[in-house]
C-alpha cells in the first residue's frame, strides 16, 4: 500500500469587492486569492485494496463535521465525473487551518486530495475535470489546484494568473476565536454596501493606496455582527501595517507589514 503526503496551505484575500448578483441571486465578485503557505493542514494518503471506498482520521484542532465531508464530497464527485471506479483510500488529515475563518481550510484538503489522486491515477485526470469538480465542491477549491496568486472573478471560480510580488512584506494573520457563518454575512449584505469597482487596477498601483481603495465589501455585515473583528483591523494598522483587511467573510484577519532591512 503506497502513501502519498501533502500539504494544503491557507490563503488569504487581498480585496473584496462585489460588483453585482447574478439571477440565481448569486453575488458578482473580484478578489485577488494569494496562498499563505505559513499556515497548513497535512494529508495523508494511503491507497488500500479495493474501489470506492473513502476512509478518513482527522487530528489536530477540532472541526465540524462539514470539514470532513469536504473530502468525501471530493472523493464522489470526482469519480462521478471521471465514471469509473477510484481506488480505495485512507486518509488522515491533520488540522492546522481555524475552520470559518476565511482561510480556505477545506478547500484546501479537496483540492490537495484532487492533486495526490492525479498522482495516484493512471491515466490522470485533466486539470480542467479538476477544476470543473473542485468548483462543484466549493467556489475556492479550483484556485487551490494551481497553488499561485489568482484573479478570481464571478462567483470565484473564473481564474486569472496574477502576478504580485509580496517579498517585501510580512503578512500577520490574526484568527479570533469567533466562527463567522459564510451564508449568512453574504444574505445580510446591501446592495448600498457593495464597492461596484474592479480591483484589478487598484492592485497595481502597490500597497501605498491599497488602504483607501481596496475593501472587503464583507466587513460591512461581519464588523457589525462581530465588533471585536474591527477592533483587531485597527489594532494591526496601530501596529504599523501598511494594509489590513480580513479574509473572506471573515473571522481571520491580515495586516501587510514592510520588511525590515
């Protein structure tokens, strides 16, 4: 029984902007999606005798079940997509990640899970079906496949390589102990509240004006349900950063701090 080891790497947002909703009520967005390899789970993976069967031990911080369900969702949808049996497998997922944080935890492990099993197939699966299946996962999962700084468009899910050069800053990621319920900041969210701009052409203008115009249209709704998580936005720019934002819907946030020489 081979094994196969990984690891799956946090991520964070620089900027949140939504430009509109879709019919299907579906919010229109743009965020620039950066690993954070500073912080990650570990996957293990053990092919076992037989198909299509999925077993899984997790360690580390404790999470809820839908962590869990991440990786069988992965596991069936893949092989629905594919239409042939996949190998049976153990996996053991150790937790680094604070779950509803906005740090991509789970999408994470499907898409490290999708990329041990590209391995372990013959022949492998496309990057494309990976994509296709990691989107039906979850909207972050297809920008954790490519494992590089992405332009993430629409519902998140249509990627533009982005080049970004970080090497100058130390980015300070603070995770409250306050679990923020994605659905629910996203349904609270006002059309009044939406930034409307792309932030293509902000990010290139550099971290000197990211403060005043790159937003997380989000900390709207989360700052109001959760105080605590303003209070720490503006203890990191106290602190010295240049740029301070939180992660996704929240409750992580970031502060971007220029290296000292």
């Amino acid at each position: 029984m081979k094994t196969y080891y990984t690891t799956s790497p946090a991520k964070i947002n620089l900027g949140l902007h939504i430009l509109g909703r879709w019919p299907d009520g579906y919010h229109i967005l743009e965020t620039l999606l950066v690993p954070y390899p500073y912080l990650y789970d570990e996957l293990e993976v053990r092919v076992l005798s037989g198909y299509d069967r999925i077993e899984i031990g997790i360690t580390g911080i404790e999470i809820p079940d839908v962590e869990e369900n991440y990786l069988e969702t992965t596991y069936r949808l893949l092989r629905e997509k594919l239409g042939k049996p996949l190998p049976a497998l153990s996996v053991h997922l150790h937790k680094r990640i604070p779950v509803s944080a906005g740090l991509g935890g789970g999408s994470s492990n499907s898409a490290s899970l999708m990329r041990l099993l590209r391995e372990i197939l013959d022949p492998p699966p496309s990057l494309e079906i990976l994509h296709q299946v990691g989107a039906q996962v979850g909207s972050d999962v297809p920008f954790f496949l490519y494992g590089t700084p992405m332009l993430a468009r629409g519902t998140g899910t249509d990627l533009m390589p982005f080049s970004i050069d970080l090497s100058d800053y130390e980015i300070i990621v603070l995770t409250p102990p306050v679990p923020c319920s994605t659905k629910h900041v996203y349904r609270s969210l006002r059309p009044s509240q939406w930034s409307h701009t792309p932030i293509e052409p902000i990010l290139r203008q550099g971290p000197a004006v990211w403060s005043e115009h790159l937003h997380n249209d989000l900390e709207h709704v989360s700052f109001h349900l959760y105080p605590t998580l303003l209070y720490l936005k503006k203890s990191l720019y106290n602190a010295g950063a240049i740029y301070a934002s939180m992660n996704g819907s929240g409750s992580s946030l970031y502060g971007l701090f220029k290296r000292r020489t």
